[in-house]
C-alpha cells in the first residue's frame, strides 16, 4: 500500500498511505496551534503556508536521515531494498543484517548525526534570516526544520528497538560480549521498560486533559514494544539459520506434474494422494512453471475437467529458482520478496530439489527447540533432510535443554562452559 517516489543512490523510495494522514495531521497541528502560538497575527493563509512547508520540511528531513543509513550500509556491502516514508517516519528495509558489530553502531549513528547536521544547518540559516529581517513565514519554516531535527536526533538516540539508539545500544554489547543473540535480548529488555514508561506517561497525559500528546505518546510506547519484539525474532530466526543453505533443507525427490492433464486429475492424482501445498509443472525435462491449490481454487469446480494443468498455472505463483548453495535466511528474504510459497532449486538448468515455507518454518522451530544456535550446521547420515545431529545437555542459569557445542544459552543469554 505504498507509492514509489523514485529512486535515490540506486535505491527505491517509496512513499506508504499512512504519510499523508500523518502529512495532514501535521500540518493541521501546525497552522492551528503552534505557529500561531509562536508567531501571533498572521492571517490564516499564512499559517497554513507554513504548515505545509514546515510538513514537507520534516519529512526530506526524514528521507535524508535514512538515506544516511542507506551510504553507510551500501559503503559496507550491505543492499538495501528499499526506503519507505511511512506514519512513523521512515524504515530502510535491508536484505541481510549487519554481520560486524562495528558496522551496525556506524549505521545506526549516521542517522542521528545527520539529523543534528541539519539542525545545526537550519538553525544556522535561521539565525542569519532574523538579522537579516527575512518575511515571518521564512524564519518560521527554518525554526521548525531546526527544532524538529534536534527532537528527532535526541529521540532516535533512546537505548530502544527500533530506533537507531536501540542498535547502537545493541551493537556496543555485541561488540563486547560476542553474543549477538545475548545482545538482542537485553537491548529488547531495556526498550520494553521504555516503552511501558512511555504508555504510562501517556495514560497520565491523558488523565491530565493533555489527550493528543498523551494518545501520541501511548502510541509511540507501543511501537517500540512492537518493534523491539520484533527486532528479536528477526535475530532469533537469523542466528537459528546461520550457515544453513538450501541444499540442506530442500526436497530432492521432486514430484513434479505434466502440463497436458487435466486439473481434476491434478487433484486426485496428486494434491488428494501426496499433500504437497504445489508442484512444478515439468515437460521433457524443461521447467515450465507451479501449479498449486491456489491455482485450483481459481478454477471452478464444473471446469476442472476441461481445464489443463498449464492453463491453471497463471492462476497460482510466479516460479522463482535459487541455487543450492543459496543461504537459507537469503532465501526466506526471497519469498517474501517474490511473494510466493516455494522456491524451486536448479542446478544446470536441471531441477534438483524444492524448498517451502513449511520447510523453513519446521527446521527453525526444530533448532530453537533444541537449542541449536551457535551450533555448526551438520546432518547425520540417518536424520531427516532438516534436521541437525545434536546432543542434549542442559543450561547452566536457567535448565534449558541445549545442543552440543552451544556457547550461550538462547533462552536466558547465559555462557556455556565448554569441553578442552
């Protein structure tokens, strides 16, 4: 539900429906309250001049801030898929987390540091408007642009998920300890105390009488809760497939179907007898595509028998093909990317397996079970595709049940003594 603006240093920006609402807002609060607060008889025209610019004026101000993010990143090797202006400001989506504690506390620090140039800027420009006796609306625009990148970069700063302090916060104990995982779980514990702060100090504005900054302020609670929690299953899930490819969890024996027989045969020879979610659809070897029950739905029940498998197919999901040696977590991004269920993996343009989001899904919840993070990805000669040879032991904290070789405990953070 986003716009795309264009692109910048190659990446895309787009721009969500939830920006104008908050555009409106802003403007509105602007043109009716503050500025005729700060700046008294002007007439209604004006104010709202300088409401919209002083709008427009915080959000390029928001679109650099994460610029800075995206030069940093792609200064390290990090792609960045795109940059979405949304109702809380702006997110650069990355497809892969930084793997360098170093790199992440230089990331999220270019974000602040930016917004305090421009502040520092605007203020600059401001000061020199008021000697120069610059027309009110200018000097108004430029004191905003000023006060509201210094409240920007302050706030940004606060130790909590998902604001850049959050990662700074994380990354310097990262950097110490080692555990990424650890790390997470503290900088999490510190931006739920935050945000709980922040609701309650938003409830008591609103007992106060003071509702639109109290509601904004619950509001904001809740999204650094959200995006802490958040924060942390997106590391959980990314330790947990560490070293991971997709050669280890595919299906290889792929039952594949022939694009000429009818759908409800489809059905009853193969989605009632084997129970696959979708199937390639394969002729003298050349893959042609997907079929799967979303393309059958589509088809109606008194048409299946007249309808071939290849007809069906632009019903269901685009094919997408990876490599074997694709990262299981690249491929966990790639169909969420691509939208689609299961990535079929070719090798010399030959179908040598099939990965599905059932298999992403059951091989990380096996190794958080098992508590398999940190531990090198090895299969036994008789364990299933998917699933890693382990040894139980326990934590040495918390009682937890652990795998062999497992340096901290994922469940309560804490260090393993380790066999000489």
């Amino acid at each position: 539900m986003s716009v795309k603006l264009g692109r910048i240093m190659g990446i895309p920006v787009r721009i969500h429906y939830t920006l104008w609402l908050v555009f409106i807002l802003i403007t509105w609060s602007l043109a009716y309250s503050y500025m005729p607060h700060q700046y008294p008889g002007l007439n209604t025209l004006t104010y709202w001049t300088i409401g919209i610019f002083s709008a427009i004026t915080l959000f390029a101000s928001v679109l650099v801030h994460e610029l800075s993010h995206c030069y940093v990143a792609k200064k390290n090797g990090l792609p960045i898929a795109r940059v979405t202006l949304f109702f809380f400001g702006g997110v650069s989506e990355m497809t892969e987390e930084p793997q360098d504690p170093k790199v992440e506390v230089k990331m999220a620090a270019a974000g602040p540091l930016m917004s305090f140039l421009i502040a520092g800027v605007l203020g600059s420009v401001w000061y020199l408007s008021q000697l120069e006796k610059a027309p009110i609306a200018i000097i108004a625009i430029l004191g905003y642009g000023a006060l509201i990148n210094a409240i920007l970069g302050v706030f940004n700063l606060l130790p909590a998920f998902p604001l850049d302090g959050g990662r700074v916060f994380r990354g310097s104990i990262w950097a110490r300890s080692g555990n990424l995982v650890g790390a997470t779980r503290t900088a999490t514990r510190i931006s739920e105390a935050l945000s709980l702060l922040m609701m309650l100090g938003g409830f008591v504005l609103i007992i106060a009488g003071d509702f639109v900054n109290g509601i904004w302020t619950v509001v904001l609670g809740w999204f650094i809760k959200s995006g802490a929690e958040t924060s942390l299953r997106q590391t959980l899930i990314g330790e947990t497939l560490s070293g991971i490819t997709v050669r280890d969890i595919m299906t290889k024996n792929v039952s594949t179907v022939p694009p000429d027989i009818t759908v409800e045969q489809l059905v009853s020879d193969y989605f009632l007898v084997q129970r696959h979610g979708g199937y390639p659809v394969v002729r003298d070897g050349k893959i042609l595509g997907i079929v799967t029950l979303q393309s059958v739905r589509a088809i109606q029940k008194d048409k299946r028998s007249s309808t071939r498998v290849d007809e069906a197919m632009v019903h269901g999901e685009p094919m997408v093909a990876v490599k074997s040696t694709l990262s299981a977590l690249e491929a966990m991004h790639r169909m969420a990317r691509e939208r689609v269920g299961r990535l079929l993996v070719v090798e010399d343009d030959k179908l040598v397996g099939i990965v599905t989001r059932g298999d992403l899904m059951g091989t990380i919840q096996t190794r958080q079970e098992l508590g398999a993070l940190h531990q090198p990805w090895t299969v036994s000669p008789t364990a299933p595709i998917g699933f890693g040879a382990v040894q139980s032991r326990v934590c040495v904290q918390c009682g937890a049940q652990l795998g062999a070789g497992v340096r901290f405990c994922p469940y309560c953070s804490a260090a393993q003594p380790q066999e000489k």
